[in-house]
C-alpha cells in the first residue's frame, strides 16, 4: 500500500481517505454519482460533501472531488492517485486497501423490482429457484448470501442504468439504496415510477 494510509469514512455510506498528511493541504476524493447523497450537480455536491467538507475545514484542509464510475473510484484510490472514495460500504476484503471511519449517517437498502412481476422471496436462494436476474452496478457489493447463492447476474456501470435494466426487464431484481432508488425513478424514468415495488 506504500506509503500512502486509507481511511474509510462513512455509513453504508463512508470516505475512503489515503492522504500523506505532511504534504496534502488539499485532499482529493474520488466519488460516483450517488444521488440524492451526492453528485457534481447537486448543491454544495450533496449532504455527504457537506459533511466531509467541514469536518477536513476543521482540520485546516480544503476538499477537491473528482465523480467517475465506482470501478474506477477504487482503483484510483488502491494506486494512490486520490486521498480516498467517498460513500462506500464496509467490505471486509477491503480492509487491506483502505481504513474505515465512523458512519457518517445511515442509509436503508432494499430490493426493487418491477410490481408486474409479483416477485416474493424470503432469502436470496428463492432468486436461484424461480430463474430470477439480479442487476448489479460494477464493483458495488451487495446484501449477504446474493451473490453467493449462484444467481443469475447482469452488471452494469450506474446506478441510472440499473433502474433503466430494471424496467426495460433486463434484470427482474435489483438491490439499491432505497433514497437512491427512489431518486433514480423520480428523476429520470417519471412515467414508470408507480411500476416499481
């Protein structure tokens, strides 16, 4: 990990930080879009930047944040070619690349999938038994047993286009944050909002 350290802060949503503190008057993170918790296009880049924003001001540094895909967000940070990620889960196999913060606040994840389909399961064999496709964004970890249990997975680069495999039934299921699930239907797919459970 040479020389650099990397610090996660965050909830489900965290900061990743690798910094040489004797050097770095401004820090240089690393986000994807994660709307409404934050985005290049939303206020002040959202809540979350709002919050990492005044605690680095406390400690006399000044916030630089570059938005790209979560793949790349990782990579970026592994090869210390940013101070850290902003918003990333707790994954245990990361604790090699990266230290972990507090949370920062706490966010709900939750299934979505089209209501037409009258999907009901109770664990993540039940996707396997009845042939189900379980959409994924690259690099994003998903909710315990999911992947585990062999199901049918498509993998796709955002969170936009997630919901768009989603309703165009591309995938039959998907985990999301539910904010930003929500936020993803209200915002770019309005007519189909109320197809969604």
């Amino acid at each position: 990990m040479s020389h650099f350290q990397t610090l996660i802060l965050g909830i489900g949503l965290s900061l990743a930080i690798a910094v040489s503190p004797s050097k770095a008057e401004t820090i240089h993170l690393v986000a994807t879009e994660y709307e409404p918790h934050y985005s290049a296009s939303s206020p002040n880049n959202g809540p979350m930047f709002e919050i990492i924003r005044a605690a680095l001001a406390e400690a006399g540094y000044e916030l630089e944040i570059t938005f790209m895909p979560f793949a790349r967000t990782l990579h970026e940070a592994e090869r210390g070619r940013a101070a850290g990620v902003a918003g990333i889960w707790f994954v245990e196999e990361r604790l090699n690349q990266f230290y972990y913060s507090q949370p920062l606040y706490a966010n709900q994840l939750a299934f979505f999938a089209r209501k037409d389909r009258k999907i009901q399961f109770n664990t993540p064999d039940d996707l396997v038994q009845q042939e189900l496709v379980f959409g994924s964004v690259i690099g994003y970890d998903q909710p315990m047993g999911v992947l585990d249990s062999g199901v049918a997975r498509q993998e796709t680069g955002s969170d936009r286009q997630l919901m768009e495999m989603l309703l165009t039934r591309r995938v039959d299921v998907i985990a999301a944050d539910v904010a930003n699930g929500l936020f993803q239907l209200h915002k770019w797919f309005p007519e189909q909002y109320d197809d969604v459970e």
